[in-house]
C-alpha cells in the first residue's frame, strides 16, 4: 500500500519540480561559469578558456545561497499546498483516509514523494556546486568548507516551509483566517530574518531551526490523525 501512495504522490507533483530544475541549473551555470565564450567560440567553462580575465571564487557572496534558499524554499511551499489541497479540491480526502491503512502511512508517503523530487531538483545541484567548488585544481581560489554553510542552511530552511505548507492546507479553517500563519512566520524567521542576524547567533537560528521544523511534523501528523474532511 505505500508504494501504491509513493507512485501516485510522485505522479501528482513530479511537473512541478521541473520549472525549478531548469533555473537552478541556470544558477549552476553561473556559478561555475560556463556559458557562451565571448569570442563566439561555442559553449565551455570560462574559467579555464578567458585566462585573462578576472572569476571570482565560487560560493563567495551568498548568491548561490540566496538562489537555493528563494527556489527550494518556494518549491517546498508549492509542493505542501499542492499535495494537501489538491486532495480538496478533487474530493479524493474520504477515499484516501479511509482506506484500510494507517494515516502515518499516507503522511509519510506523501513527505517521501516530495523529499525525493526535492533531492533531485534542489538538493543534487546544491550538493553538485560544493563538491565541484571543493575538489582539488577546479578553481584558482582558495577553498574551505565553511564557505558552504549558508547554502546547507538554505536546504535546511527548506524542509520549514514545506511542512508550514502542509500543515496550512490540512488546517480546517478559514482560507483568509490563521492558518497561513505559520506558513508565514517560517517565511520571516528563516527566510528573512537569517540575513539580518549577526553570524554570531547562527547556531541559535540552526536550532531554533530544527525545533520548528519538528513542532511542525508534530503538528501535521495530528492535524491529518484528527481530521475527518466531511
């Protein structure tokens, strides 16, 4: 039976990763500069064909980051409120919770679907940039492992918004009423806020973090246990 729902969770939202995979490739593109040479020679990386000019050191600056934190974390929102109230809006909730299975099933099934389309689309990039940006001669630049915090934290940030998501659309309320809250206080406390907080306090955002996003499971789990959508 959970393969069943996996298959049929992937099937529903496996469109929606590919629009964000293009422009994190783009963003990849950039970020290890290869693109169009200039002088019209086709396609390569400019690293190592424009000697002369000046290329500076990957994940330096946060755009990368910042690209990984805006896409993966709005592609998390979409996939939560997307697998939530598109079980609402095609009346599929009462055949679903119904089924001879346990809810946790269904939740996790659903929670797995999405984390391995966001594996392929957020995640293989990411980790594809760092490992390039760690590997010996790839760059002229000097390289430590501390220059990828930020964007682990983006992918970190990412698991926040999605769970808020989930728990936004299964929320029995009013569209206009309290249920986006939490959805939007992710949103500020770890989409905004991180970047106007000295690095001092970073382990504080880490863990307050991690006890959001698990307050969040807490809460999605009981919100699908207790509903019965009649």
């Amino acid at each position: 039976m959970f393969r069943v729902l996996f298959l049929k969770e992937l099937r529903e939202i496996w469109w929606i990763g590919v629009p964000v995979l293009l422009v994190l490739l783009y963003g990849v593109s950039l970020e290890i500069e290869f693109g169009a040479r200039p002088d019209g020679e086709g396609y390569g990386f400019l690293r190592y064909t424009e000697l002369d000019r000046y290329h500076p050191a990957p994940l330096i600056g946060g755009t990368f980051a910042r690209l990984i934190l805006l896409w993966g974390g709005m592609f998390s929102g979409v996939l939560g409120l997307w697998q939530t109230f598109r079980e609402t809006q095609s009346r599929t909730w009462h055949f679903l919770l119904y089924r001879p299975v346990n809810r946790n099933v269904l939740l996790w099934a659903k929670v797995l679907a999405a984390s391995a389309l966001f594996a392929v689309v957020v995640l293989l990039p990411a980790v594809g940039v760092m490992l390039w940006a760690a590997t010996p001669f790839a760059h002229a630049s000097p390289f430590r492992w501390s220059l990828t915090a930020p964007v682990w934290y983006a992918l970190a940030a990412c698991p926040a918004a999605y769970f808020a998501a989930l728990f936004a659309g299964l929320r029995r309320s009013h569209l206009a009423g309290t249920r986006w809250w939490p959805l939007l206080g992710s949103v500020c406390a770890f989409g905004l806020l991180p970047n106007m907080v000295p690095n001092v306090f970073a382990i504080w955002v880490w863990a307050l973090l991690l006890i959001w996003i698990s307050l969040l499971i807490a809460a999605v789990r009981d919100e699908l246990c207790a509903a019965d959508f009649s």
